[in-house]
C-alpha cells in the first residue's frame, strides 16, 4: 500500500563527489515489496521548489524499519535534500510503481546487473534478494569518472563485480557494454537500470535474452493520475502507452518504444 | 445541517472541495489511498470522443511555486470512458463532473450527449480552455462569441447542467464569462493553466516537447483570484474556483472572492490527501471565523 | 573587445542588464550600495506630466513566489524628474530609460518630449501597460489600435528611439507587438505585471488597498518568458525582456527567447546587489556555454 | 553604510510564547548608529517566501559584533525564522531607516518610553542610550496578555518600569494610555512604538508635548526605492509624504498623517 509518512533521517553522507546515501526510518518500510520501486520525495515545505522528487529505493531493512536512498545533489530539489541533517523528517510517499521481478529467474542461474551512474542504487537491493532466492548477481557499474564511483565494495560483497568509467579513471574505460563485450557473461537474465542512451544499448545488445529495464520519465503525481510520465510501447504490446512511475518504473525488454 | 453542504445546478455537494480534472485522473489512484466518497465532487480528466495519446514527453516542468504542463489531453476516449472509468466511479457515492473537450463543436456536443446520460455524472464542465492542444481547447475560450456558440450547441443536447471552464489567457474573462452566461451556462469554473515556458539554461531549448505548458500551482493563485473576484462581480451563475489551492485558507479566499466551490488541481501532487485533508479542516476554519455555513463565505469580499 | 556590450536603438550598453522600471527609483538608494555606471542602463520609475502621490498603502503584498504592488505611479512629476532626478543621474557613465506614463495621449506626448531632452536619457519606454492606475496607463496597451496610436504620437516627439512596454494581461501579446512595431516602435519591452489580488484570509478583503495589485517575481516568468518567445518570432525590432529575474539563469533563458537585453525587477527587493552580482557571473556562464559573446545567446531557443 | 551579511546566530530562543530573541554575529553590527534603525531579513533562500522580513534592532553590542532582534513568529516567514537554529546564517541587510534622536532630551530630563507588542524591542538599545546619557527614561510597556510578555527584568534593570496588559493578566489592566493617565508622569520627551492605534493614543495625549514614533508599512525594498511604504503628511511639513523605510520609521510627532 502507498503511505505519505514524515521519515527522520538516520543516515546521511556523501558517499562520492556530490552523490549522497541517506537512510531513513518508519513504518512506511513495511510496504515495500520488491526491489526497483521508488519513493517520491518532498525536500521542503514550501512551495518553491514545488514537486515531489522520484528516488529509487537502494537498500530496504524491514527489522529496523528503515531503507536508503542513493542520490546525486545536482539541481535545486536534490540539492536542498543535500542540507538536511540527521535527526530531521523528510516527507516521503511511497513505495512507487513495480520494481524488478525476482522469480524471473531460477535458484542456481546466473544473471546480470547492469548500472549506470544514478541507476545503480536499485540494482544493490535486487542484488541481495536474488542471493536469498540462490541466483548468482555479475554487476557491471558504469560511472562517468572515479570520483562519483559508489558502492563499489558493497557491491563486491556480493559478488563478481566490475567497474566502468566513460573517461577510464577507474576500472575499465568505456561503456557498460564494451565491457560487456570483453567479459562475454554467461547469464540467464538481465536487469538494468540508468541513462536512456544504456538501456537502448543494452536491447540491442540482446535481442533474444530475458531482460528487465527501469525507466526515468519526468513526473508530476508519482502514483499513475496525471499521464505525465507516459511511455509508448512497442508493437509487441497491446496497450499503447504505458506510464512509468504505476506501470513500471521497470518493464519487460522490448515493450517500452525507445 | 452539515455546514459544509452546498446545492449547485446538478450537484449537492457534500462539500465544496472537488479535485480538478486532469490533476485526479478519473480517481483510481486516489481511491489507493482514501474513499472517493469524501470529495464534494470529481472533476474528471478531459473526455474527447476519440482515444487521444496526447503530447510527447517531456510533459512536465516545474517552475517557482508552480508546475508547466503539456500532457495534450491524453484520455482514452468517450467509449471506454463511460464503459470503463465512470461505470468504476459508480462504487462511490461521489457526483462526478465530466470534463468535456474537442476539436470541433460536433466533438463537443457529440461527447456532452452521450456522457451526460451517464448515471453519475451531474454535471458537465466544458474544456474550451486548454492550451496544450493545437486546435480546439482554447481557441474557443478566447473569442466570446464562439464559446457563446459552443455553449448553446452543447445546452441543447446535455441532460445535465452544463459548466464552462474558463481560460485566464485573455484580455477580459468577464467578458468571455458575460458571454456563456448568456448562451445558457449553469455554472463557470475557472481558472484553467497560464500559458507558460521552461527553458533548458543550457540548450535554449524548451523542456516540454510541446515547447509551451500550461502553468499551474500556487504561482497562479493571485491571477486565478482576482479574475473570480472580476467574474463574480458581473455574473449570477456559481463559480467553481481554482488555481493555486493548496491550503484550507486558498479555499476561504477563493470562496470570499465569489467562488461557491473550490477544486484543487497540482495541489494533489504535492500531496495526495490534500482534498481530505482540507475537508476536515474547513469546520474549524468557520469557527475561527464565526461563521456557522461555508456558504456564508461566498463573495465576502464583495460586501 | 567587450563579450557583453550590446548595441540596441538610441543604447550603447556595457552590458544586457539593467533594473527595471519602479524597482529602482531614480537611482539615488542603490547608488549607495554600489556604483550605477555597472549597469548596462537603468530604467527609471515612471514620470507623469505632473507629480502623483499614488494610491493609498497598504500598495504591496507577497505571494508565492512574488508580489503584488499597486503603487499608483507615484513620482515627482515630469519638472522636477528632470530638473533632480536626471540631473543627478548625469554623475554616472550609464544611459537612462525613461518611462512615460500618463492617463491621456496628450500627457505622454507632452512627457516625452521634454524628457527625451534630457543628455543622458537615451530611450524612452512607453508605459501603456501599469494595471494599478485608473485610467490610462493598461487601457492604452490592450488594444492594438490604440497602442499604435499612441506610439506613432509620442514618435513624432521624441528624441530618442521609443520602446513600448507591453502588458502581459491580454489575449495576443504578438498582435499588439506587432501593431506598435507597424506604429514605428523601435523597440519592445515586456512584461508588465499580471494583475491579481492577494485577500487576507480573516476578514475576506483584500490586503493591497487598491483592490488589485501587479503581479511580478519568479512567479511570472514562465509567462513571460513564453510571450517573448511569440513576440520575437513575429516582431524584428528588439527586445528588452523582463519577468522574475532573479538569477543569471533567467538571463541566459531570455536572451534564448529573444531578448537582446534584461530587465531586473522584484529581485532587487529581494538581493539589492542583484544586477551587480549577475553581470559579474556573466562571462562564466558564457564559458560554461562555450559562447564568446553574450549576443550569441539572443534567440537560440528559436534556432 | 547598509551592508548585506549572511550573519551567524549565536543565541536563539522563545522568551515569551510566539516570541523569539534572536542574537546575530557580525560586521553589519559596526554600521549600526541609533536606535530604532531596523533590519531587513531574507527568512530563506527560497523564492517562497520571496521578500525580506523588517525587524527592529533590540540591542547593540558594539565589542562583540553580536545585535539581537525579538520577533513574533506569526506568519510564514517569521514562523520559518523561528525554525533557525544556533550556527545557522541569516541573510540580514541593514541597517536601515532613521532611529529615535537621542539628542533631542537633554541629561537630567527625565523621558517615557512607551512600546506596545512587538512594537517594545528597539526601547531597549533606546533606553541604554538614554540612560548613558544622563537621561531618566521611565518604560511603559503594553502587551495583549501574559503569555506575551517580555523583556520585563530587562527594562527594570534600566529603570522605572510598568506593565500594562488589555486583559489584565498581568500588571495594570488596560492599554498603556490608561496606566499614563493613572500615574501622570513629569517627562520631557515621549518616544513609542506599536500599533498605529497606540500611537495615534499618544499623539492625542501629547498634543503639545516633544515626541517620536516609530511608524510599520508594508515594505518592499526597504531602502527607500520603491514608494511602498509612503505614508502621508500632516500640513505641519513642507514634503507631501514620508517613507517608513529611509525616511523613518521613527518621526517626530505630528508629522505622519495618522
Ligand atoms: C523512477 C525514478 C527513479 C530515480 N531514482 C533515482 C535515484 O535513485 N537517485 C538519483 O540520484 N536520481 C534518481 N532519479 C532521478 C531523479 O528523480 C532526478 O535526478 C531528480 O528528480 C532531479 O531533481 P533536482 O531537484 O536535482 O533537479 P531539478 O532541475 O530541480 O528538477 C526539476 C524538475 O525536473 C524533474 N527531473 C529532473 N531530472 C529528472 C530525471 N532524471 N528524472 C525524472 N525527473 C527529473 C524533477 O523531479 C523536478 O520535477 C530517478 C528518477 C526516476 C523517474
Ligand atoms: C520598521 C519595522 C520594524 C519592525 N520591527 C519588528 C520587531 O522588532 N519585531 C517583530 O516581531 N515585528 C516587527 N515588525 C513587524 C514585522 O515586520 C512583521 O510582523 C513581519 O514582517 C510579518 O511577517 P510574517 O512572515 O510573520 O507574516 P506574513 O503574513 O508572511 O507576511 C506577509 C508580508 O506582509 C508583510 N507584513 C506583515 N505584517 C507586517 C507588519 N506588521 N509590518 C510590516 N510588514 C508586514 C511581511 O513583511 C511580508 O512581506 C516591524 C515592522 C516594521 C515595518
Ligand atoms: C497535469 C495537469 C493536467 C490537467 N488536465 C486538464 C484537463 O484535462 N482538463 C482541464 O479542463 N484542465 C486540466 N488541467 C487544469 C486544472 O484542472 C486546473 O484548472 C489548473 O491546473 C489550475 O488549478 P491548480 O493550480 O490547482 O492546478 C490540468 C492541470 C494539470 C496540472
Ligand atoms: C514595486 C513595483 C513598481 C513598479 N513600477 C513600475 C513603473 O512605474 N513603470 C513600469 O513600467 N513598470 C513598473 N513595474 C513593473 C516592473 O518594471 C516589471 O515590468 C515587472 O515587475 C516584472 O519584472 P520583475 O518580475 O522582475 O519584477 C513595477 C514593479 C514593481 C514590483
Ligand atoms: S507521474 Fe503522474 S501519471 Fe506518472
Ligand atoms: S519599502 Fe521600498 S520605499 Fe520603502
């Protein structure tokens, strides 16, 4: 069920050049099911800046109620979010739309998950409950450069884990799917999550494999009653739109047109 | 006596807080969260007769205390929607007030004929003011005559009371308002969205795909106010106000300046049970006020 | 060479920015807070034929991300503006925008062409469009006709190129730009404020004494920043654009519109260093952009 | 000279309900000349709420850079005010407008401060400048009621103090006028600030007596540039109208049309 609750902050640093991890607690944890959904964030309460801000959900604790946001502090909302100190209450509705579907893939399978930059954050979560189901998780992390890389040793913990960064300061240069190209996985499925130009690579790089893609669109309401964050789809589908934040964020590869 | 009651041509209200069209959809998401039944009304997302995708994406901006929209009246047309979305609405004890809009004036009446013999639906409110379609909308709300026109197409064929969305993109709204009441209008609501821009600082190109948006949220309220202040000063029929509303006091003003409802649009994203949350606010508010009935609130300014 | 000079009708500007009409005065208070020949003009608060005293106070209120004023035009009157206020503006190396106002085509025609004398007054800016006085003023800027009329008058007087300022409060900002361009208008200026009212949530009345108030902040500017964007694609004359002004962002964004230079208004309440602050962060921002020159940003939206 | 800071609280607290004391540290503090002379300040860096807040300066401290103004948090931006917590910075211009003239009594003389609500706070640094002077002040000091009483042992340490409150919960009942016709006071010169009623009260008590009043408008630049503030004049001055702001906010009695 979606809940609008005031969080206190537990947590809050910088974990990378300009990206922040903060936790917060209440009971709106208990309502969240899968990974890959996402909260909508009010950062203050006045009305400039105006709009709630979409975050996804990076790691969830259900025994001590709370779960953490991985964020990049880049315009005026995320950067006010930036200031609050621990102790505070952030008004967070949530948890948002459909994450990534775990029971696509079966208990001793290998899959992939493919991140790019603030994409990433999702793909931790997703990680851990594939682990709990016996999956095996490869991640392939695509940053811009060294200083925003995170969470890279959370990540090894888990498992098999690679770096990429687009100007080559850390791990390998290039994309995610250079280095995709080089390492050849053998993989079951794979889930996504990061910039538009990724996901698009990433179909056209397989075709005819199991892959599951979260999408970022501009938001108004959050909850599917606005029709701003509509996405058309492809012929493979019979709905013709589809929106992101109720809808997805995450969708099957091949159903949304991009 | 519910003090918050209020009989308008078509609707008794519960109360006089309704959710605008197009910011409430046509109330699935909201029933999530909270019963149906508490809201005055539902202004539902705008009908026309065939299935519409609207405009591309981007079709959100957000501005200083205010959001620019462009979603292009994306709805999935009259069938479905009388079929699907009011045949839903049905489960809640709730009148709904049908948002009509078009291309042409057959559109109009066409979509007003059929969707007023809905069983919930009490009342129409003629979109001849949206700015985010190329023809149509707006174009009709600019020009007395043609709303005045439009107005009495749509009167002869509607089986309920039928209201007019006004547009605030204009030289004199009275005017326009003079106009429809004459044509036969029951009812103006008002305002619909400023037309506005957001440009990318770094491209110079326009965020939403559509290049303008239709601007909305607490940013408009001084504007939104001070057109139903002029409105009600030169029309007898009620006014349904909006534009800005976010807070129990929006709703006092709004009313104070002539408005005999209130709806609450953008308000809703910001925070989902904001019309409950007003609702249960209101009672205490007229004390605080000593009045005993919201409808002591109407034109207070004007006395 | 200079990356932010910009030539324009009867102005040899340092720079595109300058602090708009009424939001500064004459000059004198800010001149204490730093030195006025930093800014690419100034354009100073509107002059009457005679003194006016404006309207009762309270004459401004706040709301979301803006304000409302109803100052009424107040100001020594054409003789002494001349004889003081100019005179001692003659100390600063920056040319002077005059704006004219009046209630009859009489009154401007007589203000301009004694103030257009004046050595550092380099332009003169038509106020056909203040919402906050009676008669004249917005009357005249919300016809075509009327406007153009006016226009071609004060034209044959003055002495210096003659910028109309539009008003933000009607139908189609691009007809009435395009019938004062036609009238010989050698430049535009916009927007004016929007007129709206703010009530006090008590007592149901309005908080600014005369009723309505001007409109204008952060609040405003996806309005304005929407109409030059119809008006430059329509007129050729230049384009001094205003609205919400607060940051060098704004700047950039209406110079991409079709600006050629900026006005700064309410922000001045707000950070009186405002304008200073701006053209100091100019350069960097046309780095950031990869421009060489400030010229390059008029119209990119358009490109 | 009116500076613009971003200045750094080194006290805040609720001395009375609704009412806060406020200590600001820095070099604005070397501009500050009489009392009287207020502030203007810029409650948050959002555009909402968008204009400066006008504050009265209650104490000068010159040694330690540090001045204190005592506010009412009422609406929204006194209310986010009040939110601020020690360390934070405060935008604050000023210092602005013209205080009460101490010259105008002269040592020996004894002079009554009289100060309604929030309207008490600049008789304070008036009082101290008085008194340094050889001047006698004795304080009058209205308020609605108990709860919103403050500064009391303040003024007593200074001098004769007497409090009135409207409904008598605390010292003579009644407004300050009614306790000044009680006690007939032997004085030279009036100063007072509070509501206008309060002071149009004074002006009729006084006709005859050297007085001044602190005078509230609405604002917008509060430097004297946009003729928001402009007040009428009596036939008593040459100049047609005042501005509150760079003209005032205190006049000399009879001046203002009231
Ligand atoms: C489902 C979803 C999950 C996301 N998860 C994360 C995450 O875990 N970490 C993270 O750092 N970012 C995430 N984003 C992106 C994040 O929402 C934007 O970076 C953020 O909204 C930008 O706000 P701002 O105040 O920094 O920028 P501003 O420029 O102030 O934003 C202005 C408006 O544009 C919207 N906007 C701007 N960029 C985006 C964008 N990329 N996507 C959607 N709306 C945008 C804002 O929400 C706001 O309404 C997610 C987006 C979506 C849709
Ligand atoms: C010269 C001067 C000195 C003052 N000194 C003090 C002081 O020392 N302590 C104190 O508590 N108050 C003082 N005031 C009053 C104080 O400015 C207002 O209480 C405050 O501006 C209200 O803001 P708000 O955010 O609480 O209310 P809001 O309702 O949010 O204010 C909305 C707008 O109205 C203006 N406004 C509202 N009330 C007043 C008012 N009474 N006077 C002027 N503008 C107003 C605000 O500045 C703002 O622009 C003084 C006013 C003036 C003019
Ligand atoms: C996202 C969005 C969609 C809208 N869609 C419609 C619509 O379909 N029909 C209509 O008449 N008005 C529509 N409006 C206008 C609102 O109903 C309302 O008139 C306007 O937003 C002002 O109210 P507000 O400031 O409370 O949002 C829409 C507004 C928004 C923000
Ligand atoms: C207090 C105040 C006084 C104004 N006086 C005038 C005026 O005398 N003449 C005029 O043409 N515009 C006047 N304006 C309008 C401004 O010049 C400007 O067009 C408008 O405020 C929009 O810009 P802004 O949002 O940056 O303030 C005034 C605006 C304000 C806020
Ligand atoms: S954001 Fe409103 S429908 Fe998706
Ligand atoms: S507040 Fe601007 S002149 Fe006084």
């Amino acid at each position: 069920m979606i809940r609008q609750e005031r969080m206190r902050i537990v947590k809050h640093q910088e974990i990378a050049h300009n990206v922040f991890e903060m936790r917060l607690n209440g009971q709106l944890v208990q309502e969240m099911k899968s990974p890959g959904q996402f909260v909508h964030i009010r950062v203050s309460d006045s009305y400039e800046p105006l709009l709630r801000r979409p975050i996804s959900i990076a790691s969830i604790d259900d025994e001590s109620l709370e779960f953490t946001i991985i964020y990049r502090a880049e315009g005026r909302g995320t950067s006010l979010l930036a200031q609050k100190r621990m102790g505070e209450e952030v008004d967070v509705l949530g948890p948002l739309g459909n994450g990534f579907p775990i029971h696509e893939a079966s208990p001793g399978e290998t899959v992939i998950l493919v991140g790019g930059g603030i994409g990433v954050p999702p793909l931790y979560e997703l990680s851990r409950r594939l682990i709990e189901k016996g999956i095996t998780p490869i991640h392939i992390l695509g940053f811009q450069t060294k200083e925003v890389v995170f969470y890279e040793n959370e990540f090894r913990t888990l498992g098999e884990t690679h770096i990429v960064t687009v100007d080559g300061t850390q791990g390998r240069q290039g994309f995610v799917t250079t280095l995709l190209a080089d390492i050849k996985p053998d993989f079951s499925t794979y889930y996504t999550c990061g910039p538009t130009a990724m996901l698009v690579a990433m179909e056209n790089m397989y075709p005819d494999r199991k892959g599951f893609l979260s999408f970022e669109e501009r938001m108004g309401c959050g909850i599917g009653a606005c029709f701003a964050c509509v996405c058309k789809t492809t012929e493979k589908t019979e709905v013709d739109y589809v929106k992101v934040c109720s809808d997805g964020p995450v969708f099957p590869a091949g159903v949304v047109h991009i | 006596m519910n003090r918050l009651a209020i009989e308008l041509p078509g609707l008794s209200l519960k109360n006089p807080i309704m959710p605008a069209s197009g910011c409430f959809g046509f109330g699935k998401e909201y029933a999530k969260l909270y019963d149906l039944s508490t809201l005055g009304a539902i202004m539902i997302k705008a009908t026309t007769l065939e299935t519409r995708l609207g405009n591309p994406t981007p079709r959100v901006a957000e501005t200083a205390a205010g959001m620019l929209n462009a979603i292009g009246l994306q709805n999935p047309g009259l069938e479905k929607v009388i079929s699907e979305e009011l045949k839903w609405l049905e489960h809640y004890d709730v009148p709904i007030i049908a948002n009509v809009a078009g291309t042409l004036t057959e559109d109009y009446v066409e979509v007003a004929k059929h969707i007023s013999k809905s069983k919930n639906v009490q009342a129409l409110e003629l979109n001849i003011s949206c700015p985010n379609v190329k023809c149509g909308g707006i174009t009709f709300g600019t020009d007395p005559a043609i709303a005045a026109e439009l107005t009495a197409a749509v009167k002869k064929v509607s089986e309920v009371p039928v209201y007019v969305k006004l547009s605030p993109n204009v030289t004199d709204i009275a005017e326009i308002a003079r106009a429809v009441e004459a044509a036969g209008a029951d009812g103006i609501t008002m305002i619909n969205t400023l037309v506005g821009m957001r440009l990318d600082t770094r491209t110079g190109k326009p965020v939403i795909a559509n290049g303008t948006g239709g601007l909305s949220g607490p940013a408009v309220k001084p504007v939104a106010l001070r057109m139903v202040f002029e409105v009600a000063k030169q029309v007898s029929i009620p006014i349904i106000g909006m534009g800005g509303v976010a807070t129990v006091d929006d709703v006092i003003d709004f009313m104070s300046a002539g408005a005999s409802a209130v709806a609450v649009g953008t308000a809703n994203f910001v925070d989902p049970f904001v019309c409950p949350n007003i609702i249960e606010q209101l009672p205490e508010k007229l004390d605080w006020l000593g009045l005993s009935h919201v409808s002591e609130l109407i034109g207070r300014s004007h006395r």
